[in-house]
C-alpha cells in the first residue's frame, strides 16, 4: 500500500469514521431512539457496524487486491441497501434532525472514500475486477502491516467510540421494550 493511502486511512479517513459512529449514537440518544423506533432500529446499527467491521478489517489486516476490494465493495454495496432499510423503518418513528444527516452522510462516503483510495493505489486489481487484467484471489495478511500501535488504538477508539455506545443503546433499547407493547406504526 502507498504511503500516502495508508496515512490518509489511518490518520484522517478511520478517525473520522469512528467518530462518526459516536455522533449517530449521541443522535440517537438525543432523539430518544429507546423510546421511538426502538430495538428494531438498534438492531440495523449493530447490523451496519458488522457490515463496514468486515470491509475495515479486510483491508488494514490483509493485502488488498481484487478479493478484498470485492470484499470492501460488497460491504459498502450491502451497508448502503441496510441505510436504506433503516431510515424506511425509523423516519416514521422517530425524528432524525439535520446533524444526525450529516453525520450520516460522513457515515455513508467515508467507506466510499475508502473503497476509492484502496482502488486507486491497487489500480490494477481495480482494473482486473472488471476484466481488464489478472485479478489476484488470495487471501494474505499484509505484507507491510499497519503499526501495531495503531491498531491497538484503533480498535480501543472502535471499543469506548462505537461497541460500548452501542451496546448501551440496546440495553436501553431493551429495558423500554420490557416495560411497554409495541406500538403500531404511524400511517
């Protein structure tokens, strides 16, 4: 990976999206996600977070090549149709405010931004996805890995930023669940 791709992933694309994923989860708090729309929405977070888990670890742990960008791709392709599925289920139930869709849309174009700086610094297994040239299937860890330090950083920032925030949210998501029935959905 090219020296420039790989400090712009790690020090400002995955940063960034981190704390992305924070902001919606203090959106949600602020818009009282437990109370409104509920498990149900929760629940495509976690699926979401899953989602673009997958696309991250595929490329800062492994080379990339056609594999894994089929692999971020899929993820990001998957993750879209799942954004969709969820402002369908939840704009009925529960107000989503100008800056929960802004951070939305940084959620939505920094794997997009990723995607674009993996296949242009592998341009030829971008290429070679299409049928122009030899696509390289294998699964390898990375020849030059990230800095340990960052990974370990990173996945500490995913833990307190993002899984915690999340897991509260279902908890509480849960807690209301058990104290009221459902309510139908608005017409």
């Amino acid at each position: 990976m090219g020296e420039p791709v790989r400090m712009l992933l790690m020090a400002v694309v995955l940063p960034l999206w981190i704390a992305a994923g924070f902001a919606d989860w203090a959106c949600h708090r602020a818009t009282h996600i437990a109370a409104t729309s509920g498990l149900r929405e929760n629940l495509l977070h976690w699926l979401m977070f899953v989602q673009m888990g997958v696309a991250v670890l595929a490329f800062t742990l492994l080379q990339v090549n056609a594999l894994v960008l089929l692999v971020v791709l899929g993820a990001f392709v998957l993750h879209e149709a799942t954004v969709w599925w969820d402002l369908r289920y939840t704009v009925p139930r529960r107000e989503v405010r100008p800056v929960e869709q802004m951070v939305h849309s940084l959620q939505e174009v920094l794997p997009l931004t990723a995607l674009l700086l993996l296949a242009a610094d592998h341009w030829d297994q971008a290429l070679a996805l299409v049928g122009r040239g030899q696509p390289d299937w294998a699964l390898r860890w990375k020849e030059q890995p990230w800095p340990l330090p960052v990974l370990l950083g990173g996945a500490a920032a995913v833990a307190l930023l993002n899984v915690l925030p999340l897991a509260q949210e279902t908890l509480a998501c849960l807690r209301v669940r058990r104290r009221t029935p459902p309510s139908p959905a608005p017409r």
